[in-house]
C-alpha cells in the first residue's frame, strides 16, 4: 500500500491524527531530501582512499632545473658554469622538466633581463618577457601539464655581496617582476597564494585545514615562487607578501613568520634529508638539488639524488636533465611519466599516470 492509499483510508476510517501523520510523512521524505541536496554540498575532498579526486599538488615528485635558461660561456672561468640547457619548452615537452629556476636582473635600458652573472651571461631567452613567453606556449599546447613552479631569482650585486638593498628598492626589481608576470602570464594559468589561502586569515592556516589545491584543478597552470635570502626575502616579507599576491613565500631556514611558510628551499638533500621528510609530511612543498658545480657529474655520483628522491622534495633540479656527450650522470625521475607520486607524502593508490601521462 502506497502513501496516499493509506493516508485516504485513515481518512476513510476518521481515525487519522493529523500531528502524526504530518511527522510520519516528513520522515518518510527526509532521506529523500538528503539524497537529492547531497551533489550541491559535497566537498571537494572525501575520505575515501580510493578517490583519485584526493590527489593534490604537493603528492607529486618532479623534475627540475638549475639556472634553466643557461648556456655554457665560451671560456669558462670554473667548472660550476660547463653546462648547457635546451631551450625551456624543450626541457618540459622533451626532457619531462616541470620546474624551472630564472634568474632575474634589472637593467635600466632593457627591463628584466635574464642571466647568471656579467662572467656567466649565455642564456637561452634573453629577457624575463622571453622566458614566460617561451613556457606559456608550451603550456597552451599542453594543457593538461600538472603544475608547474617557476622559481624566480632576482639578483642585485650590492644586496648579494654585501647585503645593502638600497639599489633593490631604488630600482624596485620586485614591484617589476610582479608586473611582468601579471602582464605576460594569464591569471587564469596561475596559481596565487589568494587562491591558497582563500578566506582565511593566513596562508598556514589554509594550508593546515584545507591542503594544497587538488591536482585536477591547477592542471596547465603555474606557481611563481621568489627565490631569494637575506635581505631581498626580508624587503618582500615587510612590503610584498601577502600583498604581492603572484609570489608564494618560501624560507630555506625556519627564520621567516611562519605565516609566510609555504615552499621551502633546501639545496642539500644529504645533510637536511630529514628536514626536508619532515617538511614534505607537514604538507610543505620543497625543492632540492641533485648536485652542485659538476660535481656529481664528473664522478657519476648518485648518491645526492638518491638522497633527493627518498627524501620526499616536490622537485629535484639538476644541470644534467639528460644524458650529454661524455658524461655519463644525468636526472631521471624514477616511474615517471615524467613525473610520478611523492614516496612520502602520496596516498598509496597514486601511480604515476594519475599525475601526469605523456607518450
């Protein structure tokens, strides 16, 4: 017997006692009602662990490079600078690198220009224009990439050499490199520390109750990080962040606020191994290095990466993204495809293919 047959045979029978059945239908609605509002109020997370919906951006493990836009000089002073990289859309489309590193220098004729320093000056795009052009071409024709994190190092030679930010703040480098970005890169592509931290007080504070972005929603898009120590980190922690909202903050030692941890630094994955697991398990993304000054290179020495990749850091970068005439030390992310899922902080049903698949 349906609803309304019984309801019209209590009516019938003038036993009916309107209360109860007005509480007896309204129970009998109530899952109903739960079902059908269920779709507009699920959260964008679940707790099931077989959700591949679950997977963020801190669940990858990438490969990155140093000084990503450099060229071997024709008599090099040291062996640090005996290295080439392609040009950027190469190493991402050919070489599987989703990290770059740009260095960034003022010049008051030509605007942000891009190169290591005046004895070290090949580079594969001359300008911070060229450079975001050549990755953003990349990026439409991929739009499917994971996200990409670009590391922007501004250089000033009073500031590195001596600490004085007088000419960082006379030239306003910083104030330039959110201006280009803003002006060269769609912010749609981008992925903001206010879009981290949406309505909360703090960026911390989004990170610890709601995670990075999920990795379905930031695909064919990028973070700029600010690379930078000392004095520089501090002029942009006082009169930038969180108000420079194309930077996330990063600190390679636990001096900052925390307010502005987010995306750490730390360069030698042997002797921090442990801090950098740490981090990476508290959510953090951290970058670190697989060998420094050709080191590594010379002897086929892995041990660095292998310490890199154990470690759990979000992107390992390296001078050797491939293999190089008579050098038989080069980077390769394990599984990856090119990337592949963070060894500490990846749930256990992540494969590489979720992250990102390319033929």
């Amino acid at each position: 017997m349906n609803l309304h047959e019984e309801l019209e045979n209590e009516s019938m029978a003038l036993t009916i006692n309107l209360p109860v059945a007005t509480i007896t239908l309204l129970m009998m609605l109530t899952p109903l009602s739960g079902c059908l509002n269920q779709s507009d109020s699920t959260p964008a997370t679940s707790d099931d662990p077989n959700s591949e919906g679950l997977l963020r951006i801190n669940h990858i493990q990438m490969k990155g490079t140093h000084n990503s836009y450099h060229i071997e000089p024709l008599v090099s002073p040291t062996r640090e600078y005996m290295y080439t990289h392609e040009d950027l859309d190469i190493q991402a489309s050919q070489l599987g690198v989703r990290q770059f590193e740009i260095d960034v220098w003022w010049d008051v004729r030509n605007g942000l220009r891009v190169y290591h320093n005046q004895y070290d000056s090949g580079t594969t795009c001359p300008t911070f224009e060229n450079c975001m052009n050549t990755l953003l071409k990349w990026s439409n024709a991929n739009p499917r990439h994971h996200t990409t994190f670009i590391w922007i190092e501004p250089k000033d030679w009073p500031e590195q050499s001596m600490d004085i930010t007088t000419t960082v703040q006379m030239t306003g480098i910083l104030d330039e490199i959110e201006s280009e970005i803003t002006q060269f890169w769609p912010r749609n592509k981008t992925i903001t520390p206010a879009d981290v931290q949406g309505d909360y007080p703090l960026l911390s504070d989004a990170l610890t109750d709601e995670g990075w972005p999920l990795l379905e929603d930031s695909r064919g898009k990028v973070i700029f990080v600010l690379l930078a120590t000392g004095g520089m980190r501090e002029i942009y922690l006082q009169d930038y962040f969180p108000t420079g909202r194309m930077f996330t903050m990063f600190t390679s030692q636990d001096d900052s606020p925390s307010y502005a941890h987010a995306i750490f630094s730390m360069t030698d994955p042997v002797g921090d191994g442990d801090e950098i697991e740490r981090l990476v398990a508290e959510g953090y993304i951290v970058r670190t290095r697989a060998d420094s000054g050709g080191e590594e290179a010379d002897n086929n020495d892995t041990s660095r990466l292998e310490a890199a990749l154990s470690s759990g850091a979000h992107s390992i970068s390296t001078d050797y993204p491939a293999k190089v005439e008579s050098i038989e030390y080069w980077v390769e992310i394990p599984e990856g495809t090119p990337s592949r899922c963070n060894p500490v902080s990846a749930p256990i049903w992540c494969s590489s293919e979720n992250i990102e698949y390319n033929d």
